[in-house]
C-alpha cells in the first residue's frame, strides 16, 4: 500500500467533532457525516468543544465560527495552543463571506473554512482533503521517527564499533608490556579529567566538544600501541636502557602513528575516529619547550590531544613503581609536573591538573597496579 493509499484508508474511519451552537446545523452536519460512514462527535459550544477535543481526539474538528461565549476563533487558537490537540486539523464553518474574517481563520491555525449554507459535496470535498492531508503528515512523521531511530541505532553499532577495534588495538600493547594495562585505563581516564577542567577554557573550548572528549577518553588507550614493533630485549629490559636502546624506544611514536593511519586508509574516511588516536600516539612525547621527541615540536605546535596526554603519562609513570625506580607519592608526582610547567608541559594543562589532582588521586587507586 502506498502513503496515499494508506492516508485514503485512514480518513475513512475517520471520527470529526462538530461544535455548532445552531441544533438544526448540526443534525444536517451529522446526517450527513454519518451517511459517508464517519463517526460523529457532538460540541454546542467553544468550553464543551475544547474539553470534547482533548477527550476523544478526534481526527478531524469542524468549528463554527460565530458562537456565543468564546467563538470559533477563541476556541480554535485554544486548541492549537494545546500540544494534545494541535494537529488536529480545523475547518471553519462560516457565514462570513469577508476575506479578513476568512483570513483570521487562517491567522489562530483553520486548515480550511466552508461558507454557510452549506453545499454538501463542497463540504465533503474538503474534510476529505484534510483527513488525507493530516494523515499523510502522521505517516511521514511515524516514518521520520522510524528512520531517527534507525539512525540512532546505527549511530550507537558504529560508536560500539569503534570501542571494540580500540580495546583490541590497545590489547596488543598490553600484552607485550605487562606494565601497561592499568596504566592504559588510568591515563584515559586522566586525560578525559583534564579535557574536562579545560572545556570553557579560551585557548581548548573550540576544540573541546562534548563529542571530541569522548573521542578523546577512547582514542587515550592507544598513546603506546607503537610498542608492539618494539624488540622484547628492550621493551621488557630490566633496568635502564642504553642511549642506542633508547633511540630504538622512541621510534615506537612513529610506529604508532603509522600503524593507526595504516587503519584510518582502511576505514577510507577524511573524518577518522582515530584522528586523536594518531596525534596522541605520534606526539605524546613531545615537550612545550621543544626538547622533546619525535619532531622537537613546542608550544601549540604540539596537537592538544597530545599535550594533555602528556601530563596523564608523565604523572602516571612517576607514581608507579618500576624495575629502575620507586613509586613517587602523588605529592611528590605533582611537584614535578608543576617543575615541568612552561618546559614539559603545556602550562594551562598543568593548571588543569592542579584543579583535579584530587580526581587524579582517586582514579589512581581505582585503578591501581
């Protein structure tokens, strides 16, 4: 069946509220209506219509427009104003002939209006239409409902898409570093803190959407996952590296990088999930001061995914124990952020930090080693 049949069908079965004053108009109005196989309901004045309308929900409204207490158009806009009744459609029935007084018809939102005495074939020509029209316009608005939860659901299998391909992307970084899993979840959960304490910022709002935060806390799991190509001699060395180990250890940002772009060329889109994944992998550990690695970059240079994904690292690294160093207390980790702020570290994220140190201390031992 098409939506035209389907809107014929419906204003078929249709049920129209009449509300007259007159008893002789309404008779001839219901005999009618009845003879065509509508259902009829029954108002004799504007209070009793308005109260009939919201009871019974009629699918069609014809309204005189001359009635003692509130008239047509009083009731009409009553109606509208309504959310239970305003698309209820409303046809006039008038024996104004002034186009002004048609107009203000229009003006409290009649659909249509016929000009009394009634001629029968005119009158039913147009509640048919309405019925037609009005119908028509609930199915498209059931169909626009159907396809925005379509879209919602797809929306939601693709976002639980992307958690799925970033949780087993980062799962190969934990299992070739047994060091990394709780420190993955605690620096993801770091760097959503700072995004937020930094969200109205001047120099972070525009890019700190509600979206991009999310984006931000998923993609922060994969800031290591260039060491799945570094040798196990070195990754998992007992003790410090040597100045050649550890230019082997950097290259695990360039790795990183590309490995996450090889994905994004797969996935074939501009607008790639894994954009901050890339960022944050390749230049977490750059420095504000330019000092740092791959590229020497400084200042805002540094992508701000990366900046903040820096201070979550850093922090996270000093209070965790290791084979060549012992657990820092969190005062003492803060201390050295706050030594590396204008140096390290973007110096309104070491800000930042400072507004949250305290949730930065409960994730910690949330998800503590």
């Amino acid at each position: 069946m098409t939506a035209i049949d389907a809107a014929q069908a419906s204003a078929a079965q249709a049920s129209i509220l009449v509300i007259d004053d007159t008893p002789a108009n309404i008779q001839v109005v219901m005999d009618l209506l009845r003879v065509e196989g509508f259902r009829v309901l029954v108002a004799e004045d504007g209070e009793d219509g308005i109260e009939s309308a919201r009871a019974g929900l009629p699918d069609l409204i014809l309204l005189d427009a001359m009635m003692p207490g509130i008239d047509g158009f009083e009731t009409c806009r009553r109606l509208k104003a309504d959310p239970r009744t305003r698309d209820i459609p409303v046809i006039f029935l008038t024996a104004l002939s002034q186009t002004d007084q048609k107009l203000a018809g229009f003006d409290v939102g009649g659909a249509d209006y016929v000009t009394k005495p009634l001629q029968h074939k005119e009158l039913l020509a147009r509640i048919r239409t309405q019925l037609e029209n009005s119908a028509a316009r609930k199915i498209l608005r059931d169909h626009n409902a159907t396809l925005e939860l379509e879209v919602a659901q797809r929306t939601q299998e693709l976002s639980s898409m992307q958690d799925v391909i970033i949780q087993c992307m980062a799962s190969l970084a934990e299992t070739r570093d047994n060091e990394t899993g709780n420190h993955i979840r605690r620096t993801q959960h770091y760097v959503k803190a700072l995004a937020l304490a930094l969200q109205h910022h001047a120099r972070f709002a525009a890019a700190l959407s509600g979206n991009a935060i999310e984006l931000l806390y998923k993609s922060a799991p994969l800031h290591d996952i260039g060491k799945v190509g570094i040798p196990d001699a070195i990754l998992l060395k007992p003790g410090r590296l040597t100045l050649e180990e550890f230019e082997i250890m950097k290259t695990h940002t360039t790795l990183g990088r590309d490995t996450l772009r090889a994905a994004e060329r797969m996935l074939d889109t501009e607008n790639s999930f894994l954009r901050f994944a890339c960022e944050i992998a390749y230049s977490h550990q750059e420095k504000w001061d330019g000092s740092g690695y791959p590229e020497g970059l400084s200042g805002d240079a540094i992508p701000m995914s990366a900046r903040l994904m820096a201070v979550a690292d850093v922090y996270d690294a000093l209070i965790s124990k290791r084979v060549y160093k012992p657990a820092f207390s969190h005062e003492e980790a803060a201390a050295q952020l706050r030594k590396g702020r204008g140096t390290h570290f973007d110096p309104d994220v070491v800000a930042a930090f400072e507004e949250v140190e305290n949730e930065f201390k409960i994730i910690a031992a949330q998800f503590q080693d």
